[in-house]
C-alpha cells in the first residue's frame, strides 16, 4: 500500500460490493481491524459504510452490523430498499447506493488527499476520474481473484492505485476461535458414576 504519513484520508465502503467480493475470496471482515490499518497509514478523517436497509422486516440480519459500525467509528449512510415486481412477475428488491456515496466523495474532496473505495463498481469510474481532477489520489480496493472477477477494468484502470482484497485478508479478515477438533466423549469419564 502507497500512503504518505501526512495524508487526509477517507474511507468510502459499498457495503453490499464488499461483502460480495469477501464472500467471493472466503472471508468475513473484521471492521475494527479495517479502520485500524487504514487509520495507520496516515490521518483517517471519516470512513463512510453504505447500504440499504429492508424496512419491513421485523428482523434484518445486517442491522447488528449497521448498529456495530455506527458506534464504532464508521458514518453509516442507509436507506429504505424498494420493492417492485419484474417484467416476469418476479419481487424483486433494489437498495443501490451508488448516488450516496459519489455526492460524499465530492463533498468530501476538499477535505481529502486519498480517497479509498471499497468498490470494483464500474459506474465510480467517473467519480475516480472528477476527484482525481482535484488533485485527490484514489486507491480501488475489490478483487480480481475471484471467478468472475469482482471488479470492473475501467475503474481499476483509472484508480492511482488498485487493491487486491485477497492481499489484505490477513490484516482485515475476522478471527474465529479455533475449533477443538479432538473426539468428544459421548459419556463423562466420572468415576462416581459407577
């Protein structure tokens, strides 16, 4: 990774990319250990996580993590799904946040030396491109080893730099407790019980 120690930076996550791109390469992401490394590499001013939420469900299985992240660190942009039924009679749902996240960037742009996005999004291409324009550096952070591809050429082409997801693993990724993979017993060896 390429950062200056005297550098803004900003974190811009789209959040269902990401996820898709992890799940792709077989890991969870440990999102403390995220902010931590990228708040190493020089001044973390913000970090952004983008998502849309299903509003009518009684349960969301993302809202602990929406809620984990608002507490810790991260500014949460969310918004309603919407519902609409397809050409076949199919419900289908669509939550995009590509709008979000371009008007954030922008904004804060001026705020900023180095903008990274966790995004292989080829629609961001042109975003990469305006930022850049404001003397802005961009790093592209998605994965080009998982079959297919999760990030769209443009937009690595046009990214300062390109971030293969599957290079940060050991620094993000979570740590589950190992696994006592010895035979368990199925009766307690107690000698009081015979």
């Amino acid at each position: 990774m390429h950062f200056y120690d005297s550098e803004r930076i900003g974190l811009f996550i789209d959040g269902s990319n990401l996820y898709a791109a992890a799940r792709a390469l077989g890991f969870d992401i440990d999102y403390k250990k995220l902010l931590n490394l990228f708040a190493s590499k020089g001044r973390l001013i913000r970090a952004f996580y983008y998502t849309a939420l299903i509003e009518d469900q009684e349960y969301s299985p993302i809202r602990p993590l929406v809620d984990w992240l608002d507490y810790n660190g991260f500014t949460m942009v969310t918004k309603p799904t919407k519902e609409f039924t397809d050409a076949m009679g199919r419900r289908k749902i669509k939550g995009n946040m590509d709008i979000e996240l371009a008007i954030d960037v922008m904004e804060m742009a001026q705020h900023l030396d180095h903008v990274v996005l966790f995004s292989g999004d080829g629609d961001f291409r042109r975003l990469v491109e305006a930022v850049q324009r404001k003397g802005v550096r961009v790093t592209v952070v998605s994965t080009v080893r998982s079959q297919p591809p999760m990030v769209a050429d443009e937009l690595r082409r046009q990214a300062d730099t390109f971030l293969e997801l599957l290079e940060l693993e050991a620094q993000i990724a979570r740590a589950y407790p190992a696994r006592d993979d010895r035979p368990q017993n199925d009766y307690p060896e107690d000698e009081d019980l015979m």
